[in-house]
C-alpha cells in the first residue's frame, strides 16, 4: 500500500480526489477503521461548517481567523518509546545533581499524567512505532490545515451569502410596481370580464396603478387589450398596452393620483389614440 494513502483522509472527505485514488483509498478504508473515522469526522466538520448561518460577520473577522490559524500550534509533539526512555534518563540524571529541580519536575510529571500526556502514558494512542509515528504526522500535518482552510472558506461563504444585495430579495430595491402594490395607501379595485375578475390596484401617494389579472380571457386575433385613464377635462388617454398572456400584472402609463378612473378595451394590436371599442371593464377611483 502506498504510504500515503492515510494522508487522502481530508480530501477523500470533501471528494477532492481523482478516480484513481478513490479506488486505492476506499480498498484501504476496508482495514483501517481510523481512516475511517477520520474520515467520519471530517466530513461532520464540513457539513458543520457549511450550514447556513443568518448571522452578519464583522469586517475584522476575516483577518482575524487568518491570524490566529498561522499561530495556532497544530497538534501535540509526538514521541516514540525511544524518546520516552532518553527523556526519562535525562530527568533522572537532572534530579540527582540539581537537587532543587526535583520539585518541579515531579510537579510537571504529575500535571502531565492530569491531563493525559503522551509521555505521561506510554501506552497513550501518540506512542508507537517509528512507521506509525510517521504516518500520523503526515495525516494530522495534512488535515489540520485542510481544517483550518475549510472554516475560513465558511466564513467566507457566509460574509459572500450576507453581503451580496442581489442574493437576498429583501434588500434590493422594489420596482415601481411592487411600491404600489404594497403601498400603505393602496386601493384595490375589482371588476368582472369575460368570466374572470380583473383588478387595478391604486396607490395615490406613488401616483401610479397597476393592472393585475390571473385567467386574462384571451383576445381575437389581431386585437390587444389597452388600458386608459379618465383623465378630467381630457377624456379617455392610453395608459399602455396589456402584454399577451393569462396572467399578467402591467404598470399603467401616466399620473394615476389625478385620474377619476380606468378602464381597458379591445383595440387592434398596435394600439389606438383613442377608445374604438366598448369598454370591457371599467374602474372608478375614490
């Protein structure tokens, strides 16, 4: 087996390996239950981190994880048996010529053994042969850093998924038909027309309406529906064309904050200067 098989682990989890190595390292998974935890592990990490999180970063956080990933000391050195006995020779040598030492290395030993050393504990999953020594250095130094680049691209992902006005629909700006319709002042009119219901929905203090209609009755060919409002002293003016289409919401042409009413008819598809049909449907505003 290739020795470096153990060190895909972080990018077998994310699925950032070639076909080639998905075969060997998914035939070595098979025997080695730490792989296989590692890579459980790892890919909780991930989902984790790529939640969704409705939170606003401050601009500062960026540079701050950046800064204290480079300074954070990855994992705990790691000791052979070797190691362990040379170092237990050298401290026994120590105490017997600096007497007044003795103390404090009895006092680290035991806070060591406390907290679960590796040279507290030979026995300890850090302690192991050269060859296992190796390899977990060459996975954890792999991993951490993977780690370490998935949570900044996370935050990054959040500060992308908050700062983007066009990703969040409360915060662009509404078109001039969405102000009218969900102006405080709004006036909904409904008229009936060829067995549907029409609608023209006024707001007064935006000065415009807006044409809403779901089961629009389709016109004969060569006809179009146009819209006009009664203006005073003008009569009947064009307020634009209604686009084909069962279900259409159409902003009117003009000042509708001055007219008495509206009204649509049927006209030749070009559109007319002035009714030439009956009104289908006719609106008075208030």
């Amino acid at each position: 087996m290739n020795p470096d098989t153990h060190s895909l682990a972080g990018a077998y989890a994310v699925d950032a390996v070639t076909d080639e190595e998905r075969r060997s390292f998914e035939a070595h998974l098979e025997a080695c239950p730490d792989c296989r935890a590692e890579v459980a592990e790892l890919r909780g990490a991930a989902a984790a981190l790529a939640a969704d999180v409705e939170l606003t970063p401050p601009p500062a956080l960026r540079g701050s994880i950046l800064s204290t990933v480079s300074q954070t000391r990855r994992v705990s050195p790691l000791v052979d048996r070797d190691d362990v006995s040379e170092s237990h020779r050298d401290t026994t040598a120590g105490d017997a010529s600096t007497g007044g030492d003795h103390a404090a290395h009895t006092d680290r030993a035991s806070s060591s053994a406390a907290i679960g050393s590796p040279a507290a504990d030979p026995g300890s999953p850090t302690v192991g042969s050269p060859d296992e020594l190796a390899g977990r250095r060459a996975r954890r130094n792999r991993v951490v850093p993977w780690l370490a680049g998935v949570a900044a691209a996370a935050v990054l992902a959040v500060g992308v998924a908050t700062w983007q006005p066009w990703a969040d629909d409360a915060r662009r700006p509404l078109t001039a038909t969405e102000q009218v319709l969900r102006a405080e002042d709004a006036q909904r009119l409904e008229q009936p027309m060829n067995g549907s219901t029409v609608a023209i929905v006024r707001s007064p203090s935006q000065k415009q309406a807006v044409l809403v209609a779901d089961g629009m009755p389709t016109p004969p060919a060569g006809k179009a529906y146009q819209l006009w409002f009664d203006m005073p002293g003008r009569g009947m003016v064009s307020a634009g064309m209604v686009p084909a289409g069962s279900t259409v919401t159409v902003l009117l042409e003009g000042d509708a904050s001055t007219a008495t009413g509206a009204g649509i008819t049927l006209e030749p598809a070009s559109g007319s200067e002035q009714p030439t049909s009956a009104p289908v449907a006719l609106f008075a505003f208030t």
